[in-house]
C-alpha cells in the first residue's frame, strides 16, 4: 500500500509553504496538489495557481462543489408545498408569489458558491459559516477517500498556524483519523513571516494579492473581513463589490421571505439596509458608523510582510 501526501492548496502563502515542504521531504511523485474552488476568487487566484504550476512542475487538481440535485430537489418542494402550519408566528408554506419568485431563479449557475446560497436562499455568517464545509471540507475529503478507496494511505497537509486564531491555537501538528487518513500541519507553529520568507528563499514568489494590502487569499469577500478589508476591495477591486451585489439581487430572490445580504446587520455598527454597498459605505467610516474617514489613493504596494522592497 503506497503513501500520498495530499496537500490543499490555496494560493496563499501558508499553504504555499506547505506544498514546497512537502516536495522537498517526499518529491512530487510522491505528491497530490488540489485546490478547492469557491467560486468567490480573485483573478490573482487562478493566475498564481497557474504560476505555482509552471514553476514547480506540478499539477493543482480543481475540485467545484455541484448543487445541481440540492437546488432541483428544492424547487421540487417549493412547487409542492402545502403546508398549514406556524413557526414563530410565521406561515410553513411558501406563498404563491414567493413560489413565482424562487423559482425564477432557482436555476444551478455552475458557480459553487453562489448555487449554495441560492439553495439555502441566503449567504453563509459567522454563526452559520457553512461556506467552508460545503465548498472546501467535503470536496477535498470525498478527494481523499477516494484515494483511499484506491488502496493508498493518504497523508491530508493543511497549511494551518496556531498564531491565526484562538480557535486553532490547539492544532496539533499530526493526527490519525482513522481509516487509513492522517492530517499533517507542517507549518503550525510558523509565524506569517515565516511562511513569506520560506518561499522568497526557494525562488518562489507568493501571491500578488499580499501586494495590494490583502491579508488573506480566498473569497473576495470573506463573510469574515473587516472593515480595512472591505474598503481595500471596494477601492481597489470594485467589480467584486458589483458582483456581490449581484448575488444578492439573486439570492433575495431566491429566499423564501425575500430578504438576504453578504454581510448582515450588526449591533456595534448598525446599518438600515445592509446590502454591499452600505457595508462598503460603512467600512470608510470612523468607530460608530457614522464620521466618514478621511479618504486617500491607496499606495501601488501595500505589503505589510516587506515585499515591496
């Protein structure tokens, strides 16, 4: 029974550091890369998947989560739906004219993440972050089982720092699964820093994004970013905001009360119609929601790991 080590890629520079360990320890052959496609992505995304690919010599398997059986099952539902009964006050069933309006558009756009939401009929949060499941989790575990499934034992790496969150402050670096899967965190007890500098001293250079003043590589948005990364985005990659308001035009519609937005209302920061574009508003705002902030031309590099230099 042969060994594979399965690493997740992202684009970014925790899971680049990751994929060179992992070639330098074991050797390609010896190597399965994969990168689990949101659907939410900067064009930098693909273009340094593509980068990676030519300079390394490897191959980045795509994996697309598919919601075409979810979303025909639930219009199916929709159409049929009778119910009598109350929740909360609120009517089961859906009414005539929320049924026309679903199912206007309850329709697979071979987008992933935007077919999940159209499905749920609303965007994923913080409390019910089911973006990551759905889009990552599950497509990169059916990957691996069925490697496993071939007869190998499949090593899972995962780009992972202890120093990102309270939540993963606990990582352990190896862990058994069971059945024939391993997780593997190489990197877990790096800095951000550390990872940066890694690739620069193998002539690898990582994504262009860091260059723009973003922190993070994936969703353009994260239903996560604050208001920096907001503002950054709307600045500097304002057909992102246009497309996410797109999706919610879509997804309203798609929702059985017809109300849905990327980022919802919050307490500390209120705002009275929280579609993308008053959150954009808001993310130039001072604490408060209320003083706008002084605005300025963002700088061609806004690195914060030194790679302007």
């Amino acid at each position: 029974m042969s060994i594979l080590h399965v690493i997740s890629v992202s684009a970014g520079k925790d899971s680049q550091a990751s994929m060179l360990i992992a070639i330098e320890r074991f050797g390609k052959h010896r190597c399965r890369f994969v990168f689990a496609d949101t659907g939410n992505e900067d064009e930098a995304v693909y273009q340094h998947l593509a980068y990676l690919e030519q300079a390394l010599d490897i191959q980045i398997v795509r994996l697309k989560a598919n919601f075409d059986q979810e979303i025909a099952a639930k219009r199916i539902f929709i159409a049929r739906d009778q119910r009598t009964g109350r929740r909360h006050g609120k009517k089961l069933r859906w009414t005539n004219k929320a049924k026309r309006r679903a199912l206007a558009v309850l329709h697979p756009t071979g987008n992933p993440y935007l077919d999940l939401c159209i499905w749920k009929g609303r965007f994923p949060s913080r409390k019910a972050q089911f973006c990551t499941e759905q889009l990552k989790t599950i497509p990169l575990v059916e990957y691996q089982l069925g490697l496993i499934e071939q007869g190998h034992t499949v090593i899972s790496w995962q780009g992972v720092r202890r120093d990102e969150s309270l939540n993963r402050r606990d990582a352990k670096k190896f862990e058994k699964v069971g059945g024939g899967l391993y997780i593997y965190r190489p990197i877990v007890e790096w800095t951000a820093r550390q990872t940066v500098d890694f690739s620069l001293s193998r002539g690898i250079r990582v994504n262009p994004l860091y260059l723009e003043g973003f922190s993070r590589v994936g969703c353009m948005l994260c239903i996560n970013a604050n208001k920096e990364e907001i503002s950054n985005c709307a600045d500097r990659k304002p057909h992102h905001i246009d497309r996410l308001a797109n999706w919610e035009r879509l997804v309203v519609q798609a929702a059985k009360r017809a109300g849905a937005s990327f980022f919802p209302n919050t307490k500390d920061d209120p705002i009275d119609k929280p579609d993308i574009y008053a959150v954009v508003r808001w993310a130039k705002t001072a604490r408060g929601g209320r003083q706008t902030t002084f605005e300025f031309e963002r700088p061609t590099c806004a690195s914060s790991y030194g790679l302007c230099e």
